[in-house]
C-alpha cells in the first residue's frame, strides 16, 4: 500500500498504519488491497474466506493463487483492467479457489484505490454468494425474479396480485407503479452496463422503504410495482411519498460515473370496479401516467372512475 505524505511526522505514520491495521482486522468485510498482482494486505474476514488462519495469510501472495486456472486468472485481469481503464469498478460473480482445493463463487467487487492510476493499487471486496448463486440457478427462480434487479418479475406480482383481486376478504390491498423519470438520459449518457447496476441499486432501496410482506418487482425497463397487502389507501399514500423522496436522494456512485434521478409514482387501493389484475395495474399505471406529465417527481392517487387525487411532491 502507498504509504502517508512525505510531510507527516513518523508518529502520523504509524497512527495511520495502526487505524488500517485494527480497520482491516475488525472490518466485517472480506477486504483486500492488491497491487503489482500480489495481495498487499488482507483482512481477517478475507483471509478466513480463503481459508487461511491465524498461522497464514494471503497478503504477499500472488492474486493468481486463489484463481481456479491460470486461464480464469487472465480473463479475470483483463475485465479489471478494462473496466478500470473505462472508469468503472468491477461488480462481478468469480469462482475461487480456497488454500484447502475447495471452489466457491464469490462476488467480487473491485476498484482502483486512486482512480487517476487504474493499474495500479486496487481494492477487492468478496461475498461468498455460492448458495445464491445456486439458488438463481434454479428454473423456479429465474421464473419468478427479474435478472438484472433480483426483484419479483411482472408475472409474479401479477400471480401475487390475483390473490386480492376480487378476494371476500376486508382487508385493504393496494399497489404502487413507479416510474424512473427521464431514465433514458441515464442510458445514453452512460450505457447499459452502468444503467443495470443503478437499475439493481434502486431496486435493492426500494426493498428497504417498504415492508417484509410487501413485494417490490420490476416490471420492465424503468417501471417497478409495490404490493402493499393489508394496506389501505392512506398509509399507501405515505408509502408513496417516502419511496419518491428516497429515490430523489438516491445516488448512484460507479466509479467515476455519478448521476441521480427522480421518480414519478402512481397509488392505487383496490376496489369492486377493478375486477382483474390488468385493470388494477392500468389504474395505478394511470395515476403515474398524471404524476409524469405533471413534471415528475410527484404522487398521483387513482380514486374511482377515473380521476385522481394529488399527493404534494418535491
């Protein structure tokens, strides 16, 4: 690792390697930083997940020790090396090798320290996400997920839908449909590739500004859904208007990619004339329709017959 400013003092010297070496050791994370294709210093969490103990440890070794082939290794390095010469970190799945010869899948999320110098000293971050990654697999999963976002798919929230729709029962159901405004600038400004990870980082935000039993999908593009069971139109509403304030203050951060966007968000509870799950979706759809060409960045209420109802936005 680079070591201070020339200009500290050597007492400043060592209370920085004494912060990084207590950081690297309590850190949650299995944390590394690689340099000239050896590891330089590896956390505790890094090491265990390797399979190394208190008697060994990775950092002086080559990065191609924990590659399954020398093959992988190569491919490995030149997706970092591309990614880090386009200014984006890399955010991928790996298979690694432990010390022991046993193989898990890893995802491995990788920059430069300084990115005005992408060959030099990088940071690595892995999770071990093998059971994930086999549940993913599964033909089950992949039915009810969308790829890109991991989140419920439409025909899920569709199935999950048709449950209450029509249902006898009096609680209250309702659904939110949320559009990324002016989502298209983001693509073309950036490209898919970035445009997939904001698309899952707005995904996974979504999941935490709503409850266990809710379900956010993605339902193409830059349109997602919430179902809220047992939820009636006012506490939708509130839902509604934290899910626009978060996406507002959401930023996306991809290396020396930095962008933010708004959304537009359509409310809707569940009543006797939306009879079917198309119709339902088509209300909340059209409630967002009026939050969009009202400027975006707002709430929009489907009430009955048509009309809408505002929420005050931003």
């Amino acid at each position: 690792m680079q070591t201070p400013d020339a200009t500290g003092t050597p007492d400043d010297h060592e209370r920085v390697a004494a912060r990084m070496r207590a950081l690297m050791v309590r850190a949650p994370l299995a944390v590394a930083f690689t340099s000239a294709g050896r590891f330089e210093v590896a956390s505790e969490q890094f090491n265990h997940l390797f399979g190394h103990g208190d008697d060994t440890d990775l950092s002086g070794t080559e990065v191609s020790a924990v590659g399954v082939s020398e093959a992988a290794h190569q491919a490995l390095q030149a997706r970092l090396g591309a990614a880090f010469g386009g200014g984006r970190p890399i955010d991928d799945e790996v298979e690694f090798v432990r010390r022991d010869g046993s193989r898990f899948w890893g995802r491995l999320q990788a920059s430069p320290v300084h990115w005005e110098q992408p060959a030099g000293e990088a940071m690595w971050v892995v999770e071990d996400i093998t059971a994930a990654r086999a549940q993913r697999l599964q033909p089950t999963w992949s039915a009810k997920h969308d790829v890109v976002t991991e989140l419920a798919n439409r025909r899920e929230i569709e199935r999950r839908l048709a449950d209450h729709v029509g249902s006898r029962r009096h609680e209250p159901v309702s659904v939110l449909f949320i559009d990324i405004d002016k989502f298209g600038a983001v693509i073309q400004g950036m490209g898919i590739e970035v445009a997939d990870h904001f698309l899952y980082g707005l995904g996974q935000m979504l999941v935490t500004k709503v409850r266990a039993s809710d379900i956010v999908a993605r339902l193409d593009n830059d349109h997602f859904a919430v179902l809220l069971p047992d939820c009636d139109q006012h506490y939708a509403q509130i839902v509604a208007e934290k899910v626009r304030a978060s996406v507002a203050g959401y930023r996306l951060r991809w290396g020396l990619h930095r962008t933010r966007v708004k959304a537009s968000v359509g409310v809707v509870q569940l009543q006797p004339s939306l009879d079917t799950v198309e119709s339902v979706l088509a209300a909340a759809g059209l409630a967002c329709a009026e939050a969009k060409a009202a400027g975006g960045d707002s709430v929009r209420v489907f009430v009955s017959n048509g009309t809408f109802e505002e929420l005050a936005g931003a």
